[in-house]
C-alpha cells in the first residue's frame, strides 16, 4: 500500500489488474451471491468510492438486479437502510463514514471491496473483496480501477453466477490504450490546461466517469472542475463556457454534439469516445478508444485516458506528484501517512 508517484501510478495499472483480476475470481468461488440477488442492493462509497458505487448500480440494474448508490451522508439515519444489502466501497478500508453506516446495518448482508483484506471496513462486514491493486498515489488510480473491476466481476457473480471471461482481456486492452491515446492525451492536457473551470460531462456509467475525472482535476492539478449528466447538462450548467473554461465529454451519443458545439463558441474541449466519425478540430481534442460492449470495461478504459490527461496537466502546473494540501483528520479511521495510502 506504497503511495507512489502519479504517472507510475497510472502505468502500472496492466500488472495491478492481472493481479487483481485472478485474486478476485478466486475470492468469489467461495462467495455466496444469495443473499444478494434475492435483496436489492445498496453500493455505498465516498469520494472516488462514491463514483464507482454510481457504476456498481449501474452495470446491477442493466443485468436485471435492483440496485442503488450512496453517499453515507443518505444512510445515517438509522429509520432508512435504503436497501435490502450493502456493497461498501473503500479502496483503504479506513474510510469512517462507510464504516459508520455499515456498523449501522449490522442485520443485513454485507460485503466491503478494498485494496486488502486486513482492514476496519473488512472486520464489520464480516466479508471482503481485496482487489490487490497495492501501490498507488493520493489521487486514486490503481484503486479506483482494481474497485471497478471487482464491483463489475461481483455484479456479474451475483446476476450470472460467475464472472465473464470478458475480464481476462483488461489488463492489455489497459496497456494497449495507455500507448495508443498517449499523444492525444498529452495535446488534450495542452489545450484544456490553464482554465479557470473544467466541466466534465457523460451519461450512465459516463456520469460517474466523469465526476471520478473532476475529482482527479481537483486533486492533482487544483483547478476547479464539476461532472455533470449530459442531460442535465443541457438544462442550463453550460451556460457559463467560454474560452477561459474547459469541456471534457465521455460518450458517444449527445456527448458529441456537446464538445462540437462548445468547442465551436471558443471553449476548449477534449471527447473520449468510441466513435471513429469526430475529428480534432480547432479548439477540440478527439481521443478515440475501442468499442467495448460491457460497461465497466468501458468506463476503465475511459478513466485510465482520464488520468493520463490529468498526468499532463499536473506536469504543466508544476504540481508533480503532490500531495494533498487541506489533509482532513476526520475522514480516516488511520492517521494520514506521507508514504502509504
């Protein structure tokens, strides 16, 4: 659990996967998905956590289980469980508001996802899912992409009773992408860099993408950014873009026309799409990835070119690999380490 710097954070994901991939598949050979297909399920997460719960319940309910996200602020009150199980997100397994809602819910199946086993979150639901994705640096990638793939791969032993061997492909459709986007993330990094915001917009598992990109913009290059639904995002939040701000879209359906048309009024913007049909066009960076049909696959992929991005922009702000400025002492149920995450 090293915390490492950012761009050997993101490089070592292919391995991290490979790893976690094989250690997940043997975890849940011995998981009873019972108790959960029968229930509807809650995936509770905060921070980065909380984007990927956003995922877990969206890949459930498009696999025919019902399933919801939270934020722990919705489940302390004790008179609502919100749902019938829990998935408790926690890449350190040290978070205190996840802790503190799944003590209060000790009556139903539970099971917590982190990057081990041996942690607080792991001994109160009394079941755990360790990604084994080890090393990473304060602005999650590592752990947030070893999270996505064993939420998808749980998802997928409890719907279809077991995982797909859709999984065995990640870790070099990862490599693949991190060396075939390399360029056009570094000329997205160049034009969205110095904006005084960044909007971040996607729909379904695209939403949650694009809230976990905003946070990595905050964390690693402190700009302010916002993810939005792209729906929403069209009921008046894009009013404010011009050419001192930044756009970043994810998809292939209204995304498109959304970066077209903002980056037609002067505003810098940047699409992550499957689509082969957009070219880079003045004031718009096109980064075309693979078409994958499975959702949390998708979304890997998509926030791996993310966080590549990301890398680019730390390295122009100055701000290599650094650590958080506003440490909180209240978020954590460990006392916050220099070298560990």
């Amino acid at each position: 659990m090293q915390r490492i710097g950012y761009r050997d954070a993101v490089a070592r994901q292919p391995d991290c996967l490979s790893t976690g991939i094989k250690a997940v598949r043997e975890t849940l050979k011995a998981f009873d998905p019972i108790p959960f297909a029968s229930r509807s399920i809650g995936f509770a997460g905060i921070g980065a956590s909380f984007q990927a719960a956003m995922i877990g319940a969206t890949y459930a309910r498009s696999l025919g289980l019902r399933s919801y996200a939270y934020c722990p602020t919705d489940l302390y009150d004790e008179r609502a469980d919100g749902a019938e199980a829990f998935v408790a997100l926690s890449a350190s397994g040290q978070s205190r508001e996840i802790a503190d809602v799944m003590r209060m819910r000790q009556q139903l199946p539970r099971i917590a996802i982190c990057r081990g086993s041996d942690n607080p979150l792991a001994a109160i639901t009394g079941a755990v899912v360790a990604t084994e994705s080890g090393s990473d640096n304060g602005a999650s990638s590592t752990g947030y992409t070893g999270m996505l793939m064993a939420i998808g791969m749980l998802v997928e032993r409890i719907a279809l009773g077991t995982p797909s061997a859709a999984w065995d492909g990640l870790p070099q459709a990862v490599a693949d992408v991190v060396t075939s986007a390399a360029i056009e993330a570094e000329q997205a990094a160049i034009l969205i860099s110095k904006r005084t915001t960044i909007d971040i917009v996607g729909s379904g598992a695209g939403f949650a993408t694009a809230g976990e990109a905003a946070m990595l913009i905050r964390e690693a290059v402190r700009v302010p950014a916002a993810g939005w639904d792209t729906l929403n995002y069209l009921h008046g939040p894009m009013e404010s873009q011009d050419s001192t701000t930044g756009l970043m879209a994810f998809g292939e359906g209204r995304e498109v026309m959304i970066a077209c048309d903002v980056a037609g009024f002067g505003c810098p913007s940047v699409l992550i799409t499957c689509r082969p049909d957009v070219p880079t066009v003045s004031n718009l960076v096109t980064i075309k990835m693979p078409s994958v049909d499975h959702v949390v696959i998708d979304a890997i992929l998509k926030i791996v070119i993310a966080q590549m991005i990301v890398g680019d922009m730390q390295d122009a702000a100055g701000l290599t690999n650094t650590t958080f400025r506003y440490r909180q002492t209240d978020t954590k149920l460990k006392p916050w380490s220099p070298t560990e995450v």
